[in-house]
C-alpha cells in the first residue's frame, strides 16, 4: 500500500556496489528514495573502496574489502512518523560513492599535435608524434572526489582518460627537449624516456588524488621534412664514404657521378661534348686521384677496397670482375 512506502524505504539494511558498467570508475549509490537506517550494513568488495557523505561532510573512506556497520540519526518509524508533514524526507542525510581501486591498464595516448624540439645532432628542428599507453590507480580517493568527481553519480574511466591526455603533452614536450634525444636515436631510447615521463606526469596528476604506472611509448613518428632532410643526409655521409674508400675527394665523386649522367643523356648539350671527346678529356682528368691512390697502394688494399665498393652495391658485379682481372693482370 502506499501509506506503507515510507515506512518500507526506513527499512534499507545494505548498502553495496550494484552497477556492471566496467567503465565505471567513481559510482554513487542510489538509494531510490530508502532513507539509510541506523546500523544499516555496508559491503566492500576486494577491489572497491567507497567513501561516506554525510550531512554535506566526507565522514569516512573505506578502502579496505569487508562487512561495516553504518550509524545515522534516522531511526526506522520514528523519524518517518516526524516528517510525515515533510514528505517523509529526513535532513539527516547518507550518500555512499563507490570506487575501483584496481589499477586500470592499457589506457591509450597520443599526441594530438605534433612535439616541436631542436634535433641536438643535426641542428634543425623537428616535429614528433609519439603514441602509447599507461596505467592508471586512484591514489587518495579523497582528493581525487573533490577535485574532480564532485557530487557526481558517475564518473568513468574513459573521462579520467581524457583529462589525462590533455595534460601530459607540455610535459612530453619539456622531456623530449631536455632529453636531447636525436632522430637517429629515439627508438633505442623509449624506455628511458617513458620512466622519465612517468615521474615527471606522476608529480602532476599526485596533487589529483591519482598517479600513472607504466607509461609506455610504443611508438614515435617524425613529419616529412624531417625524414626528407634525414634521407639527404644520409645520401651524402653514403657518398663521402664511398669516396674516402676509393682515396678521392668527396668533390671529384660528385663530378663523376655529373659526368656519368651526362653521358648517359646523349642529347643534351653535355653528351655532345662527349661525343667530341672534350668529356673524355674531362673523365681523364677526374681519374687521375683513382690512379694516384691505386699506385700508392698495394695490390692487397686495392681488391679489398674493391669488394668494399661491390659489397655496398656502388659498382656492378661486371664492373667489379672486369676490376679485379685488372687488379690481378698487374701482378
């Protein structure tokens, strides 16, 4: 009847976690009306901990699993029988929030706009975009309900995930320049700089109530400037090296390397000095330090050399046998 529903809601004897979403990291318990009674039970499971409101006041943090007696001032029937000119309503008010003590991992990360620093080797800046994942835990659930959960009656995972997020890339982006890790190297370096991440976010997020655990970089990727200078690079040192192999200057490889496509490209003005000889002039002059090199050297050096320029694919295989034959003639 409805003259008893007052009277049925004084009657609420346990208080427990009752919600399934697994995305729920802070949950206020419903009481749908039921004025909490005094000595009513409260049940924390394992990996729950729950805090108590009373009178607009934290009174409590459980944070360890177990079975705990609650005393109120709302004595069943006789507080209902004084408020029956007050809707049956009680001032003398209980709320229970519920929380995940488990750490949450595998939590993804990444860069929303790309990290700008100074490359400490080559000297020109770059962009990084950097993803991964980390770990998460409410550390002081007291802190962590006034600062951001509030009076809220759900607060999930996938928030917390994105407050997270908007806060960590100022931090990446000091470490990163600070770590003065270069292109070359930030691979080999991930794991250093995902420890020095987790201490400098950790200190953070602390004065929230929460600190992160195992924060990972799994991956990094540079814009296509970066990776077109990288590959110039990289082309030069290839060429300084093959002529450093060969005892010529770094210059004379360059102008080989015109020469060779001039005289490929027979209808353009360089072919028809070639067809003149002027560019066989031109190719012997340029020649010369291989033939200084070679005579200062001894037969030994210059096969080994030789199979050095093959092994680095800078000669043909019929380029590098007609060579050697030379080599060996001499003998």
């Amino acid at each position: 009847m409805p003259f008893f529903d007052p009277l049925e809601r004084q009657l609420r004897s346990v208080i427990q976690w009752d919600t399934d979403n697994e995305d729920a990291l802070f949950y206020r318990w419903s009481s749908n009306g039921d004025e909490i009674k005094n000595a009513s039970k409260l049940i924390i499971g394992p990996t729950q901990g729950c805090i108590l409101v009373y009178e607009g006041k934290i009174r409590a943090v459980f944070d360890k699993e177990g079975l705990f007696n609650i005393k109120t001032d709302n004595i069943p029937f006789i507080t209902t029988l004084k408020k029956v000119m007050q809707f049956f309503e009680s001032e003398h008010k209980a709320e229970f929030y519920f929380y995940k003590k488990t750490i949450i991992t595998d939590q993804k990360w990444g860069t929303v706009a790309p990290i700008k620093y100074m490359d400490p080797v080559y000297d020109f800046p770059v962009e990084l975009i950097a993803f991964g994942n980390y770990s998460m835990q409410i550390k002081d659930p007291k802190s962590f309900f006034v600062s951001i959960v509030g009076e809220r009656e759900y607060f999930s995972i996938e928030e917390l995930r994105k407050i997270i997020n908007a806060r960590i890339v100022h931090p990446m982006s000091d470490t990163f320049a600070e770590s003065k890790v270069s292109y070359n190297h930030i691979d080999e370096q991930r794991e250093e700089l995902g420890d020095a991440l987790t201490e400098k976010l950790d200190q953070v997020f602390d004065v929230l109530g929460f600190h992160l655990s195992d924060f990972r970089i799994e991956g990094t990727e540079f814009d296509a400037n970066t990776r077109d200078r990288i590959g110039k690079i990289a082309d030069t040192q290839a060429t300084h090296f093959a002529a450093k192999s060969v005892g010529v200057s770094y210059q004379d490889m360059r102008k080989l390397d015109a020469l060779e496509a001039a005289s490929n490209n027979e209808g353009g003005a360089a072919g028809v000095f070639l067809g003149a000889g002027a560019g066989e002039a031109l190719s012997s002059e340029l020649r010369k330090p291989f033939q200084e090199s070679e005579a200062k050297q001894s037969v030994t050096q210059r096969l080994q050399q030789l199979k050095e320029l093959f092994t680095n694919e800078l000669i043909t295989e019929e380029e590098f046998t007609q060579k050697k034959q030379s080599i060996l003639d001499e003998v």
